[in-house]
C-alpha cells in the first residue's frame, strides 16, 4: 500500500465533479453494506444495515453542503498511517465480502 501517491494524486484532482464521483463511490459502497446485510444473520446484519443507511444520510447531506469540502479537507491532512489503516480496513471489508458470497 502506497498511500503518499493516492493523497498527492487526491490533492490534486479533487474538484467538484470529483467530490460528486467520491460520494457515489460511497454511496455504491453503502448498497453493498445494504445487500451484505440481506444475506447475512444477527447481530452482523443489523449492524450492516445500520452502517449502509448511514452512509446513504450522511453523503446525502455532505453532497450538498459544504462539510463535504470540510471533509475532504480533513483526510487531506491526515497523516500516511491513517491513510494505510484505512486501506488495510477496505482490505478486510473485501475479505468479509468474499467469504459471505
């Protein structure tokens, strides 16, 4: 995981229509947290359903306003460990995908 090029290249290229392809990204990221909770059981599901319904708020209202601007703004600034433990957790998230399909 190289994290240092993805800021630069995020730093860069982050714009307006960009944001906008960020949130859908999230927003894309959120149905699959909706459809991992439909086959899953328990204590998991409810808590994928709660993070995908979430997220689906939360870019609806970062979309249109400028937290979002606040937002990118704030991982911008963050140091290359948060940026690789996010990564790493995407990672894991992957993982746990695949072995629920």
């Amino acid at each position: 995981m190289r994290p240092q090029g993805l800021k630069k290249r995020f730093r860069k290229k982050i714009k307006r229509a960009r944001r906008r392809f960020l949130f859908s990204l999230i927003v894309i990221a959120a149905g699959l947290f909706l459809s991992a909770a439909r086959y899953t059981h328990g204590i998991l599901a409810v808590i994928f359903l709660l993070i995908g319904i979430g997220s689906i708020i939360k870019v609806l209202f970062f979309l249109t306003s400028k937290a979002g601007d606040k937002l990118i703004d704030w991982w911008l600034e963050r140091p290359l460990w948060m940026w690789r433990a996010w990564a790493g957790t995407f990672a894991l998230i992957g993982i746990l995908f695949y072995r629920i399909v």
